[in-house]
C-alpha cells in the first residue's frame, strides 16, 4: 500500500473533471475553499466543459487526469463531479505516474472507479471524499471540515453512526478489522469482470449510493454476492442511500433489502455512517487499514496520507 504525502499550505492541487460536468458556481466555491486553505488551486483545461453527459470528450477528459498525475509540481488531485464517464477513460490512465509520484486523489460516487484502478494498479491509498458539488456547503461544513482533516491530516479519522442517517437501522454487532475498499455499490458493481474488480478478502467494504431504486440495490448486492465478493468480508460499512425509493407502495424500502442482503453474510455490519450524497459527509481514506465497531457505532480509519 502506497500513500501519498499529506497536503501543506502552499502545495498545488489540481481540479479535474473526469466524468460529470460541473457548474461554475460550485466550481469556484471549491477554489475558495482550497485557497483558504492555503493551498494553490490549478484547474484543468476541460475541467468546465460539457460535451453530452461529460465535462468534455474522452480524450479530454482523460488528457486532464493524466495531465495531473504526471506533472512532479501537483501534490494533489481532485475531482469536481460524480455523474458518469470515469469509466470510459480508466484504462487508459498514466499508472505508471502515480506509482513513480503518488498524489493525493479525492472524489467519490463515480469516482469509485478510479479509486478501485488505483488500488488495483498501484496499490495507492486515495480519498473518498467530496466533489465540488459538496464544497459549496461552506468552510463550516462537517463535509469540508472532514475533508481538509483527510487530506492533510496523519491521524486516524472515526465516523461515528448517528441515528439521523436512515441506514442506522442496519446492523449486526461485533467488531472487525482490515483494509477498508468500496464506494458506490452500482459503479463497483459496474467493475465486476473488469480487471479492477476489487478483492474484498479480509476487507471492510464501504457501500453509498443514490437514486437507485430499492430494487436495483438488491439486484447489485446479488450480483455482487454471485461474483464472490461478499465471501471472505470482514465487516460492511454502509453509507448513505439516498434517495434510493420507489414509487410502488408494495414494494419493500431500501433499508429493507440492504438488511436481507447484509445482515445474513455472518460479519459486523455498521449502517448510519454519514458518507455518502446525504446533506453532509465525512471524508475517509480507502486501501488503508480500518476498525470496525458496530457494537460501539464506530468506524476507525487510518489516514489516506503520510
């Protein structure tokens, strides 16, 4: 496992936009909140452009990235927007870069993707934590505050379920330790059968989502228990699914399924953590060793950075 240097006032980080494309108002809310920081802020020549569902071409998009990982000047590399597209590009990213310069990378929801490549092509320790959609909470913002801690802080961060998240109701006590990988179930469920596919033996798994219909989240936590990632888990942190509804009233809610889905694997499995598209998040390190204690509500992970 590789980690990357912990960011300081007067490091640069670069604003990429490999998927989604951003508005320009929460792309300059994420600027201001880097610069009062203390860090210098260089954002990539697509980084606000729109081409169909992206922030630019493919070929752009991933020019941007790889831009990033390449150049020795940037200490940190951060995504502006889920949505869809990483995936598309992520075979074609400079790996070898980020093992000869590990960066700091942070984004979450599509991101997921070039989180897993990374682990899987570098073994390099990354971020899931917010997009520019998420900085223009404000500087006061659990979500930024948890994000600056994560990414230049060394010490261990603990998310601590609260009752106000809709999947505290999930659990099953005990306590487990191992390497914490994961992020939106329907983009990890999109890398089954890719050479990113994560192996989650001995792992803590890390499960978010939203706008997935409850019975979309069951059919990917099947499909993800028919490829065999479910065998070999330490425990199961479970994030925020929002939104995840359904408009039929016979149909059963979402904390419904990810409790059949869940509870009956035979581990730990710790719901109401605040990570995830909920009103505020908190930013945790993956690929990093980790402790669940869902008898005690807590999740300890061990920092992304050095």
């Amino acid at each position: 496992m590789i980690r990357a240097t912990r960011l300081a006032e007067g490091d640069l980080v670069a604003l990429v936009s490999p998927s989604g494309a951003s508005e320009a108002g929460r792309i300059a809310a994420t600027v201001s909140a880097l610069e009062s920081w203390g860090l210098r802020v260089r954002l990539g020549a697509h980084a606000s452009g729109r081409h169909a569902f992206f922030a630019g071409r493919d070929d752009e998009r991933l020019a941007d990235l790889n831009d990033a990982l390449r150049d020795p000047a940037v200490r940190g590399v951060f995504c502006l927007r889920g949505g869809y597209g990483m995936q598309r590009i992520v075979d074609r990213v400079d790996f070898a870069a980020v093992r000869a310069d590990p960066k700091v990378v942070m984004g979450f929801s599509d991101v997921t993707a070039l989180h897993a490549a990374l682990w899987r092509e570098a073994a390099l320790a990354t971020v899931h934590g917010p997009t520019a959609g998420q900085f223009d909470r404000g500087p006061a913002s659990l979500t930024v505050r948890a994000a600056r801690r994560a990414v230049t802080s060394d010490e261990p961060v603990t998310v601590t379920a609260t009752a106000d998240e809709p999947t505290y109701a999930v659990r099953v006590d005990g306590v487990a330790g191992g390497t914490l990988l994961g992020g939106n179930l329907a983009m990890l469920a999109g890398t089954v059968g890719t050479p990113h596919a994560l192996d989650l033996d001995g792992a803590i798994l890390l499960l978010e989502d939203v706008e997935e219909e409850p019975y979309r989240v069951d059919r990917m936590l099947v499909h993800l228990r028919r490829a065999g990632w479910l065998t070999g888990l330490r425990g199961v942190a479970l994030g925020q699914f929002t939104n995840c509804v359904d408009t039929n009233p016979n149909y059963p809610p979402v904390i419904d399924v990810l409790r059949e889905q869940l509870t009956s694997l035979g581990v730990p499995v710790l719901g109401g953590l605040s990570i995830g598209h909920g009103a505020e998040q908190v930013a945790v390190g993956l690929g990093v060793p980790a402790r669940l204690d869902a008898t005690a509500g807590t999740l300890v992970v061990e920092p992304a950075v050095t």
